[in-house]
C-alpha cells in the first residue's frame, strides 16, 4: 500500500519538482497494534532490562541487587524494602547530610553491573517515586560505565512531589556497556525517596521505505511568476 507524495524545491531561482512514494503498510499495521491513543513507544510487557526493578525480592529488607553508595562520614543513609498499599517499594532515607564536599558526598541507590546497553540504540526510562522531608524536592539519575566513569546518554533530573508520580524518559545509548554499567539514582539532603516500578526498555527501530520513483506529474504552477524568471512581474 503506497502514497504519492509531491515536493517542490527552490534552487536559484528555478522550481524543481519531484514525486516519490511511501509504503504505508507499515504504519497501516502499527495502528492496528497500537489504537488511539495508545504511544508507539508503550513499554508494557517489553523485557524490562533492570533486574528486581519493582523491588519484590529482597533479602534482610533489603533489595537485591541495588546498594546505597557514599560517603559514610559525610552521610548517615539507608535502602530498605518497604511494603506500602499492599505494594512492595524501595525507601532510601538519609538522616544526616554534613554537605558536599566530594563527589561520594551523595545519598544514592544504585545498581552495578544489571542493565546492557548497545550503542545507538533507542530506550525508555520509566519509574514510580515520591518524595518526603526534601527540601529540594529533585533526584538525579544516571547511567554510568564504572569502567572509566563514562556516561552513557542517560542522564536526567526528576522533580519529586508528596505523592506518587511516573516518570518516562527516552534516550539513544551512547556506548557499549554490560558489566560495568551503574544505573544511579542520587540526592545530597536529608530525607527519603521511595521508589518502585524502574524500568528500562529497548524501543524497536522506526524505519520508513522509500519504493520506486514516481514520473513528474506536468502539473501547472498556479502563482504567477513564482520562480521570478521575470523579476518582479506580477
């Protein structure tokens, strides 16, 4: 299934125009996957890259896979499991902050070595959080590569309220990155950050086909003199 798609270019004064088509089928198909309404980039049931991202396994209260990360003598911190509303969240507290005077001067939540990431890939960030006793109301996350400390394309702010809130994010990879990777979620304040439902998903390429050459139409120019051939007549 093709439409004809008519474009005119300007080019010194001249009109040039040219025809091509584009199948449509694809994006015939798309719609019957995804309805009004509905994003193309919708994660649901899409693999999820970040191991017990909705914090349901833990071990002592705490969740696996994740650790706090700073500096103890700056920072008094915690990340425990906590059941709330019959859900199962993450809840990292920090009760003493004596400032930043280093970069591990930082209240986090981190995971080493769980997310893969291929380079120019496309992928979207998502998860659930609020905030309590932030004065500053903002969590930072990042993906990184411990292997150097490089970024990795990922890297936003989150402004936080009392209550629960989602946050999407999309972002192209911008290296290789496996073992080595770090997905961080930080704040430099006393308070608490509940967290549940993080994900991170690998979006499908979106590809448009360009197919034959449609022969110029001979269609008439309606203006007047619109290539100026003329100067200023009409």
């Amino acid at each position: 299934m093709n439409i004809k798609i008519s474009t005119v270019f300007i080019n010194h004064g001249l009109c040039h125009r040219s025809c091509f088509s584009v199948s449509i089928l694809p994006f015939f198909l798309l719609s019957l996957l995804f309805p009004a309404g509905k994003a193309i980039s919708e994660s649901e049931g899409t693999l999820n890259l970040v191991p017990n991202g909705d914090f349901s396994k833990s071990e002592n209260a705490v969740p696996l896979y994740w650790e706090c990360s700073g500096n103890p003598k700056s920072v008094t911190q915690s990340l425990k499991v906590s059941e709330i509303e019959g859900n199962q969240c993450a809840v990292l507290a920090c009760t003493r902050f004596e400032g930043k005077t280093s970069g591990w001067d930082h209240v986090m939540a981190a995971q080493d070595g769980g997310i893969k990431l291929e380079k120019g890939k496309t992928y979207e960030f998502s998860c659930r959080a609020r905030a309590e006793n932030l004065v500053g109301r903002n969590v930072s996350v990042m993906i990184q590569d411990t292997d150097g400390w490089h970024p990795c394309g990922f890297s936003t702010e989150l402004p936080l309220a009392q209550t629960w809130q989602t946050y999407k994010r999309l972002f192209k990879a911008s290296r290789n990155v496996d073992k080595t990777a770090r997905l961080q979620f930080w704040f430099t304040e006393t308070g608490t950050l509940y967290l549940d439902d993080v994900r991170i998903v690998m979006l499908p390429d979106e590809r448009i086909e360009f197919t034959e050459i449609v022969p110029d139409l001979n269609s008439k120019n309606l203006v007047p003199n619109g290539s100026f051939e003329l100067g200023k007549a009409g």
